[in-house]
C-alpha cells in the first residue's frame, strides 16, 4: 500500500494470470439461481464468453478506493477543466459543446468521502491524466477484483449482501463502508457502492479473440464498459465478471464513479 503525491491511498497488483469471464457453470448457475436475474442481465451474460486466460505482465498500482469528491474537486480547483493537455481529441471537443453545459455536473450528494459520480468517461480520463495515471483496462480491473483464484466476488465466491453496498440501498456511501468486501489486494468496493468506468469499448464478442497477454479492448466503438454493480442493484451484476452495457463515453448519472491505475 501507498499514498501517492496527490494525497490518494493505492493498493499494489502483482502481475499474473486469471481466468476472465465465466464458464458454463457458472452462468447455468445464474440461470438457475432463485430469485432469478433480471431480464436484461440474462441478455447480456453471453457477453462473459468464452471464459478465457489471461496474463497481465506488468504489476500496478490502482487506487484503493472510488475516487472521492474531495479528490475530484482538487482536479477542478487546478483547472483541469481548462487544461487542454488533459484531454483527449474527443473529450476536448465533448468539453467545447453546448450539450456538456455546466461541468462538473451536480450529483446527489458532494459529500467529501461520497465517491464523485455524474462523470463522463472523458472526465474520468482527464482526470486520469492529471494524476499520471490512466483508468484501468478491463482485465485490469477485473483482475484486481477477482485475482489469480477468479473469484465470483471480490471476497469470494459466495454472494455476501453485509459485504458491499447493493441490494436494498438507496444512495451511495462512504468510500471503504464496507472493508470486509475487500479484493484479495486490499481494493476496496469493486462490488457496488457506484459502478466504475473503465479504459476498453464494448464489444459483446470480444472475448472470442481477446489477446492472452494485457488485453486492451477493442480498437473502436460507441459505448465504454462499465463493471463491478452499484448501490441499490443485484448480486448478478454485483460480479466481477459482469460487463454493463448501455453508455457512451459522454453519458453519466449518479451510478457511475471510477478509480485510476498508475504505473
């Protein structure tokens, strides 16, 4: 563990290899399970497919927990909303329209410990940039969450309501609310509390030709994957296997936060 020089507690990922996505038995499981998942989970299991190895060569540090208000807001008092250099071609230009409007965003709550949600991915990304990071690749992120064993859940591979905060919530809580639901490298809330943007675009077959060795996501596309559930969700999409499905890149609402990966 570390605080880097903004101020913000990291956890260390060694490199190594998992299993991502899920096997047959594991979506029969879910299929079966009782009460079942929603409709519109079952549509996007087949996108878990096929469960496949992957290496991550290169070990990093990714933050501990969602990144805060309090850590978002000192982004914003150092202009980085000014700093074209923070910027992608897409995000600056995202920036300069009229359908951004006022940034930040408000969000229900701008408690300093609350994690900073109603963020675009462009957003998130300068952000990113700003600490010297990057936001987690997929297969980063899931390996964080899951780690060498592929756990179901960051804690396990039982479901576990009192370890995150999922089903019956009504708001996000506190960063770290629920430490007991800690990844096996000490990250916290990768299940719930608010889902996390990360790097790759969605593609629902990508797992068919994804490379073994720091997969990257595909090259293009509309919509940018999210993972690890959100409060007031269900334990299907509370898995760190669970892709979501729907936002583009200049889409946000107050279920959506991230966290950074640096080198």
């Amino acid at each position: 563990m570390r605080t880097d020089s903004f101020g913000i507690v990291q956890v260390w990922v060694p490199h190594g290899t998992f299993r991502m996505g899920s096997t047959d038995a594991e979506l029969a499981a879910i299929h079966s399970a009782t009460p079942p998942p929603p409709p519109w989970v079952v549509g996007e299991l087949s996108s878990e497919q096929p469960a496949h190895d992957v290496t991550i060569t290169r070990g990093f540090w990714i933050d501990r927990d969602e990144v805060t208000n309090q850590a978002f807001q000192a982004f914003i008092d150092a202009a980085g909303y000014a700093d074209r250099a923070l910027w992608s071609e897409a995000g600056w230009s995202w920036l300069q329209s009229a359908v951004s409007g006022t940034v930040p965003r408000p969000c229900s709550s701008l408690a300093a410990d609350q994690p900073r949600a109603c963020i675009t991915w462009f957003e998130a990304e300068a952000y990113a940039r700003w600490r010297g990071g990057k936001l987690p690749s997929e297969a980063e992120w899931e390996y964080a969450a899951r780690g060498p064993a592929s756990r179901l859940y960051p804690w396990g591979d039982a479901w576990d309501p009192a370890r995150c905060n999922v089903e019956g919530s009504v708001a996000a809580t506190a960063v770290g609310s629920y430490p007991a639901g800690a990844s096996w490298v000490g990250a916290r809330d990768l299940a719930g509390n608010v889902m996390e943007w990360v790097a790759d675009w969605l593609d629902p077959g990508y797992y068919a030709t994804s490379p073994a060795i720091d997969p990257a996501g595909p090259a293009s596309g509309t919509k940018k994957v999210e993972k690890g559930g959100w409060w007031g969700s269900n334990q299907f999409v509370a898995r760190g296997a669970y892709r979501h499905f729907e936002d583009p890149p200049d889409y946000q609402d107050h279920h959506i936060g991230f966290r950074i990966v640096t080198p």
